[in-house]
C-alpha cells in the first residue's frame, strides 16, 4: 500500500509540499529558539554578573563546532545541487558528509560538556550556565534529529529516490546552522 | 519531483565553495575581534558578523532570495514575533526595578530549591518582621 | 506534475480496498477520517472526565466537606488537582483535539477535494503522540502525592518547587504531557496548512475554500506562531522541577513574572485557536440551514485575519495585577478592548447571513444559533476584564471563570454539537435522530445559562477562584451567596445528566439510524459529494471545482443550491 | 449597582464601581441590540412555504452599510479605555502620599501584616507583626509593601476593590485608602497550593481612637518601655 497520496502530489501554490511544509516546520522552530534566545538575552542584559561564568566557556571549541557546522551545511547544499541534477548517489555522499559533520560537532559538544562538568560548571552552577546547557541542549537534540532523518534521505537517495527531500532535509540542516551562528557570540563570545 | 527550478527560477549557479569561505573568513574576524580588547568592536564583530553570516546562509544556501515572497514573509513575521515578545517582556524582567516594584536583593525564600528541605511542606506559621 | 493543467487532469485512485484488520483500519490507520475520528472520540471521553471533575469540585463547593457521591470527600490536594486537571484537559485534551484535530483532519481534505492529507504517516504520528500525552496527563492523577494543583496556567515557583506543591511527580508530569501534546498539534498543524495551501482540488481557488477550512488554517498558523516560546518555557520548567535549575527561581537570577508572560504570550492566541475552527463551522451550519450565501466571506475572513493578528498584542490583559508595569498593563488595555472590533464585525456578518433567509430550525441550526447568542454573552464580559481598572477588581474572581466559561462552553460544546449533528451522515453514513437532537439541545443550553449567570454575579460579588470551602471567608460564607452555588451546582448536574441523552442518540443512530444520502442536507461543500460515510480516499475520481462554497438560492435555478463541483 | 452586592470601602472603590457600571451601560447597548436583531432575525426568517431565500452577495453599498457599525464600536471603545486607563492610572500608577506604611507578607498559606506601630516608621521596635489580621485607621492613606516568601500569592481586599499580586523576590509598593469601618475579608486570589482555600485575612478598619488603643495595647512590651523613655 503506497503512503505517497494524490494529495501529496499536488502543488495547488505553485510549490513543492515538502518544502512548503519544512518552511512552516521552521516557522514553529523560530519561535521556539526564539522564546529560548529572547528569555536569555534579557537575562544576560540584567546580570552583568553572568559574564563572570561566561568566561569560563571555551571560545575555541565554540569556533570549531561554528566551522564544522558551516562547513556541513556547505556539503549539504552541494547535495541539493547534486540531486537537482538528478545524480542520487553523489547527493548521499554529500548527504553522508553533512552527518559526519553533525557527528563531529555532538562528539566535540560531548567532551566540551564532560569536560566543563568535571571542572564543576554543570546546568546548577549559575543561570548562565542553565541557560547555556538548555540552549546548546536544544540546539544539539536538532542536530541529532536532523543527522537521523538526513540517514534516513541518504539511503534513498542512493538509489535515487525522493531526491527532493534532500532539498528539505538540507533547509532544514541550514536552519540548524543559522541558530548555531547565534548562539555561539551569545554563549561564547560574550564576555 | 524535480520541478521546482521552473517554477521558482532558481539562479541555476551559485559558487557555494566561495560562499563558504566568505563565511569562513566571517568567521574568524568573530573569533579574532574580541582580543581588541574594545566593547563595541566585541560586540559588532560578535553580532554584527552573525547576523551577516546567518543572512548569507539564509539567502544563498537556503535559497530564501529565490523562494516565494510568502516564505519570505513568513520568516519575517515569525522574528518579528520574536521582537514583540521581548519587548512585550522586557520591562517586567530585565529591569530590577520598575513603576511600583523593585527586586528583593536579600530575599530569602523559606525552601531553597534544588536543595529539598523538609521546611515549608507543613503549614507557615507567621513569623517576624522581614 | 499534472496539476498544472488542472482542467484537463483526472486524478483518479491507485490503490484497491484491499480488506484490512481492525487493528490497521481503525488503530494503525493514516486515513484523515479514521485519524479525526480517533481525535474526536479521545477529546470525547476526555470530555467526559473533565465534566465528571466539574462536578466533583462544584459538589464541594455546594456542600463543603460533605462526601460527594460517585467520589468521596474530597480533600484540599484533590480539589486542586481536580481544578487544575480540568482546565487542563478541557482547554489541551477536548477543545483541541475535537476542534482542531478532529474537525480539521475530517473535513480539510474533504472540503479541498483531495484524497488525503498530504503526510499520512506524519498524521499518523501526531495522533500517537497526542495519545501518548493522554495517558500521561491521566496517569500524572494517580502517582503518589496525586496530580498537580497549580492551575492550568502553572505559575511558578509554585510549580517549579515540589516543596510548595507536593506533588512531585505529578507536577513533572504534567509539564511532559502538555509539551507532548504541543508537539503533536505542530505535526497536525503543519499537515493542516500544507494540505489547505497546496492540495485543493483543480480548479480551487484559496478563496472558493469553505469558510471552516480557512479557520482550521488560521488557527494553526496561530497556534504555530505563539506555542513555541511556551515549548521553550515548558523545557525550561521541566529542567527547574528536576534538574534544579532556577530559570523562575529569583533567588537565583531568574524570574516568575518570565513564565507568566511565556505562557499567556502563547495563551491568549490559544483561545483563538479554539474559537476560529468553532466560528468556522457554524459558518457552514448557518449557511446551509438558512439557505443563504454567506455575507461577506472574503470580509470575514479579512475580519478574522485582524483578529489573529491583534490577539497576538494582548496577552499580558491575562497579567494586569500580576506585578507587572502599571503602564504597560494601559497599551494592553487599548489593545484588548480594541479587538472588539474586527470580531464584533464578524458576528455581525454572520447575522447579516441570516436576512433574508429561509431559516430550518435542524438541530445542527439550533446549535449555530446558540453558539453566536451565548459567545456574544462571553465576548461582551470580556470587555469589562480587558479594562484594566475593572480588572483591578475583577480579576481571579467568578466573574472571569463565568466570561471564559461563556466563551469556552458554546466554542467546545455548542458548536462541537452542531459540527456532530451536522457531519454524523457524512461520518457515520447514518443520520441521527432529531427529536432526541433538540431534547438534548434544550436540555444542554438552559442549564447551561443557569449555570454561569449565578457566577457572574458571585464573581461581583467577591467569590475569587480556586477555593475549596469559603466557610473560612466570613463575607463570602453567607446563606444567600451559597443558595447561588448551590443552584449553580444543581444546574450543572442537570446539564449533564441530558449528555447521557446525546450519548444514547449518537450510539443509537450509529447502529439503528436511518441510511443517509449523499447530501441529507442539500449543500453545496465537495465533502456532500461523495458517497455517506466517505470512503477510503475519499472519491473514486477526484472532483473538480467551478464556484465558491455558498451558493445558495441562486435566482433561475431549479434547485436552491448549487455543488461546487457541477459545471455550470 | 456593585455596592449591592459588596459594599465599597476605598476612596476608589467608587470610581471602579463606576467605571463597571460605565461598561456595563455601554456595553449592555449593544449586547441587547444585537441579541434583539438576532432573534428578530430567525424569527422574521423562518422557513415558510413557497418564499425562497434571496440571493444576496456582498455588494460594496451593502458592505459599507454594515462596516459602518465599526466606528461606532471604535468610539465606545474610546470611552471604555478612557474610563479604564484613567482608573488604572490612579489606582496603581500615581500614589498619594503615605501618611502611614504597612507591609504585608504572603507565605504558604497566611499572611503577615507588619503595622508601624505608635511611631508611623517601619522598621522601628515598636513595629506590630501579627497574622491574618490587618488594622488600619479610617481616611488614612497607606502604601503596603507586598512581598511573598515563598510562590505567587495575591492581596485582595474586595470592599477596597484592590487587588495585587505578590511576587517572590520582589516589594512590590501599592495603595490605598479606608473611608468605611468595619471588619472585612483579605483573601489570597492567587492559587498557592493546598491551602489557598483558607488563606483568608480579616481587615480591621476603625476610627481613629479605636485605632490608636488598638495600638497601644499592642505594642510590643520592650518597646514601650524603650520607646517611653
């Protein structure tokens, strides 16, 4: 039995479905990040104070994962390239590329995170560093959501299938990026 | 479904390898700015950079430029949202004093949370003056 | 690609009625039809358990301290959680998922002329997710120190703090059930949006949608819009119950006021959410029944367009004395008061709606008409809570629970009565019987009214919410403020009891009802055009349109209405 | 039409009763004549045999026609801001002057008042602490100090019709005025656990020299014997 309804089909907008949806996917997920980023930024400019447990976040480890995910969503954008010239399995390498990338990034996050709770900073310590753990922590749940679902894209786009979600996925990859770029001044370099 | 260049236009080439080392260079200025050392060129480097960065993602890698104006709007009213909210907020939470209330600075609560006591879970009894 | 010439393409269905299991067709099933169902009867039986808690705490308040039959004697702790669980669970477990989830997912592709909604499976998934959360709000009353008792608006420290609720686990749990059910009005939501934007049938325009799709949509897009800070928030909450972080703890940086605005920032939106698939489908009972094109479709939409926008400017009406800048709380107030405007201008037109008519008192009509008498009773107290000095007084007392409940009840009661009288033949391919429909109808509307007149009144009076026993308050303890409890009290048991009325109805028309016709009703909409109950993808060739929703009573023609889908 | 129903005791109970009263004029207007053009409505449309219903779309004339009805909302709202925010603004914007300071402590689940005792000053030995009950002299102005100690609680004393939040972590300063004696009940409007239900207070509005024995007698003994001096 085929999943892949007449109504799918459709593009009564002029518009591919998935891709008007992933666009109202980002919709909800600028007001989520943005109730998060908003709570803190205000925060952040009533405690001066927090800059003294800011200054305990590492600004290189932050670069890095700022480069790694750039660099994702540049592997990921030569995958949407690759499939909108109908070459599958050259988009699942650039696809395979980008969750590398992801993967880097949460493995880097994970030795960032032992590492700063070993040396006592952990989400109780202060309300930077609460804030700093939910943030980040949400950030890298969809980091981890978008690697699994992009696994998910790769595998049929080997075999040269629905190669227009790698599009999406890859909107999608870019948005995760874009909160990235705006939390690391906000978590990092802010001092 | 591939049908979606003829009906947005896409631009059919970007150069995304020089728009990553656009971004690359953007990037290392936003490292680098902060050893000046100076506030304002701190902060400009900080978000002035990450505002340029995100709108060139959006723009090229998003391909936002060439989307719908509708998805355009969409972002736009969704981050004015965001803006609404915090100014909505703002004067309740960033300030510690307001109109007709100021903060506490040696307030006490009778349970410290996130160190469970037993104290507070029997009825209050009224105790002195603050 | 074929829709790009949509006059010349004839989608037609693929896919056999291959028999399915139980299990596949009715559990596991990524029909629309089956997953509205699912959403409606879950919100039913929630509904069902939100009114039984109702009634549990208003027999305490009519007779503090006495055992309440069917529950026992009920201790502070219970009636809190009782309150607070059927706030809860009317408001994110009924109204939602009966008028958003449940009417949206029957009629959006029902309405667009298309098989089904565009992500099946992603459907699929939001109904278990919401399912999921049902069982864990239902679950959080159990544990041990019983639910939470903090209000349907949770404001910490309260509950943040286990040592100031007691309910440790409840309080969690509630926080995870809310969010769950959050996540699984975004996935519905989306499929809403999309399916509306970009799957209507060939030839329909945005503007030939019937009026309720066009609400369901606008209420998603709110939802979409004003939910996600409150997501954010609820993480934030979770993490502060049990990871000991002190977003809302001042003692640590944060702040309580900071969830107040989080929450009614989403909060307010919401009862929009709930209104607008409401509003919709009395649009759709009220044009058919009086056999009328609808006044102004595109001016109430326009109209209900403004109201979105400007519900999204109002949320801190709900805060006025909640120690918030005193000269805020003046911008808010001038926007609140304003919104009366564009919805005022709404339920004008759809009275403009009925001149001229030819008006058939069906029962689904009866509900519509209610719906709009008893909303404006709720839409014009509002008025007096939006002025903030009024609020000064009003606020946390009976008076507000009487304006939500005026606003509440006929959005999640009434009209969800005229869009189940009104679908049943399309649903169930039976119809239901109409003189068991307008006992039920009186018996709900009156008892209704009896119920929340004395609590406007008390409200004035001083009564203020969420109190178990006013012996303890001398000037509220008198003999002729209880009477009205009471009263308001016998009332309530009498509404209830007639659901058992519409209970019985429903079942027994389910099973014994006469067989219904395509269109029972003679409208014009595309879901009237396929066969009663609609099938598994809906039409056997997928229709095509040719004219707007409403039009009714077309001068020249032999019949008073006219299907979109007929060529003209 | 308020006092009817709870008597008023504040210099502004008056003008928030009015200003209810104002809404409830205004308001009730247009709720009656909408309700009276409704049911004429389904009552002048009924069906009846052999009369169609009229093809009516929305023609721009017609449109205007029923638009129009918007200004005239527009300018009841103008009324009904004007009524509110000026009400607001005098209730918790401006405050008169204090001629005597009260603080009052929320805490699971009673209340604290804090009365300056015979010197007026807070903060002073002779300060009054009692529980659930507060004493204050009629025709004074008072500014309370609202404080909690522990969740949102709310100070709410009906006949005053004044009504405010107290928030952990914050003083939040608020007035008020008694004109009536009597003794009248404080509730906490703001749910706060088990038992909001009896967090209830009792106000003590007496005359002057009802007032100044209450105190007397109440002062703490070592501080008329300080303060006696």
């Amino acid at each position: 039995m085929s999943f892949r309804t007449i109504a799918t089909t459709r593009s009564a907008m002029g518009m591919p479905t998935g891709r008007l949806a992933i666009w109202w996917v980002l919709v909800s997920e600028v007001v989520i990040f943005g109730g998060v980023l908003v709570s803190y930024i205000m925060h952040r400019l009533a405690h001066p104070e927090w800059a003294d447990q800011a200054a305990h976040t590492n600004l290189w480890i932050g670069a890095f994962n700022t480069f790694v995910l750039l660099t994702s969503s540049l592997s990921a954008v030569l995958a949407h390239q690759a499939a909108e010239q109908g070459n599958g399995p050259k988009a699942a390498r650039f696809l395979f590329a980008t969750i590398g990338g992801g993967a880097v990034f949460l493995i880097v996050k994970a030795f960032e995170w032992t590492s700063e709770i070993t040396h006592g900073y952990t989400i109780q310590s202060g309300g930077f560093w609460s804030y700093y753990y939910t943030a980040a922590g949400i950030h890298a749940t969809h980091v981890l959501a978008g690697m699994l679902i992009m696994i998910w894209v790769a595998m049929s786009a080997l075999k040269n299938q629905d190669l227009h979600r790698v599009e999406n996925i890859g909107i999608y990859w870019h948005f995760v990026d874009i909160v990235w770029i705006f939390l690391f001044p906000l978590l990092y370099i802010a001092k | 479904m591939s049908g979606h260049n003829e009906a947005t236009g896409h631009a059919p080439h970007r150069n995304y390898v020089k728009i990553w080392a656009i971004l690359m260079v953007l990037l290392v200025v936003s490292v680098v700015g902060p050893f000046a050392g100076i506030r304002v060129v701190t902060l400009i480097t900080a978000f002035g950079i990450a505002l340029v960065k995100a709108y060139m993602v959006a723009k090229n890698f998003m391909h936002l430029d060439v989307e719908k104006p509708i998805i355009q709007w969409l972002m736009a009213v969704a981050l004015v949202l965001m803006v609404l909210l915090f100014y909505g907020v703002a004067p309740d939470v960033m300030k510690d004093r307001g109109r007709n209330w100021e903060k506490d600075a040696g307030f006490h609560p009778t349970v410290e949370a996130g160190h469970s006591g037993a104290a507070g879970a029997d009825s209050g009894h009224a105790t002195g003056s603050h | 690609m074929a829709t790009t010439h949509p006059a010349h393409a004839v989608e037609s269905h693929g896919h056999g009625h291959e028999k399915q299991s139980f299990f596949k067709k009715y559990l596991w099933s990524t029909d629309h039809k089956i997953i509205g169902f699912q959403y409606m009867f879950t919100g039913m039986a929630m509904a069902l358990i939100g009114a039984f808690f109702a009634y549990v705490f208003r027999m305490q308040m009519a007779y503090p301290g006495e055992a309440v039959p069917g529950f026992g004697v009920v201790s502070p702790q219970e009636y809190n959680a009782l309150v607070t669980n059927h706030g809860t669970i009317m408001v994110f477990w009924v109204a939602m998922p009966v008028l958003l989830a449940g009417f949206g997912n029957f009629l959006i592709p029902l309405m667009c002329g298309c098989d089904d909604m565009v992500f099946p499976r992603i459907n699929r998934l939001s109904y278990q997710i919401f399912f999921l959360s049902t069982v864990v709000i239902l679950a959080s009353l159990f544990v041990q120190g019983g639910g939470f008792g903090g209000a349907w608006t949770a404001y910490p420290p309260l509950s943040s703090v286990s040592e100031y609720n007691l309910t440790k686990i409840g309080a969690t749990m509630w926080v995870i059930a809310v969010a769950l059910e959050f996540v699984a009005f975004l996935l519905g939501g989306i499929n809403f949006i999309t399916t509306a934007m970009n799957s209507r049938a060939p030839g329909m325009k945005a503007f030939d949608l019937p009026v309720v799709v066009w609400m369901i949509v606008i209420a998603s897009i709110m939802f979409m819009a004003s939910v996600g800070p409150l997501i954010a928030g609820a993480v934030m909450l979770l993490f502060d119950q049990t990871l000991g972080t002190g977003f809302y703890n001042p003692t640590r940086g944060g702040d309580p006021i900071l969830w107040q605005h989080l929450f009614w920032f989403f909060g307010h939106p919401e009862v929009y959410v709930v209104l607008l698939p409401a509003l919709g489908i009395v649009a759709e009972v009220m044009s058919v029944f009086s056999r009328k094109k609808l006044f102004g479709y595109r001016l109430i939409i326009y109209t209900v367009i403004a109201t979105a926008v400007l519900s999204f400017f109002v949320w801190a009406h709900h805060q006025f004395i909640a120690g918030i800048d005193p000269r805020m709380a003046n911008v808010f107030t001038v926007t609140t008061v304003i919104i009366s405007v564009p919805i005022a201008e709404t339920c004008f037109l759809y009275m403009a709606t009925l001149y001229g008519g030819s008006i058939r008192f069906t029962t689904p009509m009866l509900w519509a008409l209610a719906f709009l008498a008893e909303f404006l009773i709720g839409g014009v107290t509002g008025i007096y809570l939006g002025s903030s000095g009024a609020d000064i007084y009003l606020h946390d007392t009976y008076f507000v629970v009487a304006h939500f409940h005026y606003t509440f009840v006929p959005i999640a009661i009434l009209a969800v009565f005229a869009g189940i009288a009104y679908w049943f033949p399309k649903m169930f391919g039976k119809m239901m019987n109409e003189t068991l429909g307008k006992i039920h109808f009186w018996g709900t509307v009156i008892p209704f009214n009896l119920i929340f007149i004395p609590l406007f009144f008390l409200g004035a009076a001083g009564d203020h919410r969420r109190i178990f026993d006013y012996t303890h308050f001398p000037d509220l303890a008198t003999p002729e403020l209880q009477a009205m409890r009471i009263f308001a009290t016998l009332s309530l048991v009498v509404m209830l009891l007639f659901q058992f009325v519409f209970l019985y109805n429903f079942v027994h028309s389910l099973i014994r009802g006469r067989k219904a016709e395509r269109n029972p009703w003679k409208a014009n909409t595309l879901e009237w055009t396929t066969e009663s109950p609609a099938p598994h993808g809906n039409w056997k060739e997928m229709p095509t349109v040719y004219r707007g929703p409403y039009e009714y009573s077309v001068p020249g023609r032999p019949q008073d209405y006219w299907p979109q889908n007929e060529p003209s | 039409m308020m006092e009817r129903l709870i008597p008023g005791a504040s210099s502004f109970s008056g003008d928030i009763d009015w200003l209810i009263l104002l809404v409830t004029v205004i308001v009730g207007f247009w709720f009656l004549l909408a309700q009276g053009v409704f049911f004429w409505l389904i009552f002048r449309f009924r069906e009846r045999p052999s009369v169609p219903a009229l093809y009516l779309s929305a023609q721009d004339k017609v449109i205007k026609r029923w638009l129009s009805a918007h200004y005239l909302i527009l300018v009841c709202d103008v009324f009904i801001i004007a009524a509110a925010v000026k009400v607001w603004v005098d209730v918790k914007q401006k405050r008169p002057p204090a001629d005597e300071r009260v603080r009052v402590v929320g805490q699971q689940w009673t209340w604290t008042f804090v009365h300056p005792g015979a010197d007026r000053q807070l903060d002073t030995p002779d300060d009054i602490v009692t529980a659930d009950d507060l004493h204050v002299e009629v025709g004074k102005t008072y500014h309370f100090l609202l404080e909690s100690r522990d969740v949102v609680h709310s100070f709410s004393v009906p006949v005053f019709r004044l009504k405010q939040d107290a928030i952990p972590g914050r003083q939040i300063v608020g007035w008020f005025k008694p004109t009536r004696t009597g003794d009248y009940d404080i509730q906490c409007a703001e749910i706060c656990g088990i038992g909001h239900g009896v967090m209830n207070a009792r106000i003590h509005i007496a005359s002057a020299a009802d007032h100044q024995a209450w105190v007397r007698q109440n002062t703490p003994a070592a501080a008329a014997a300080g303060g006696g001096s």
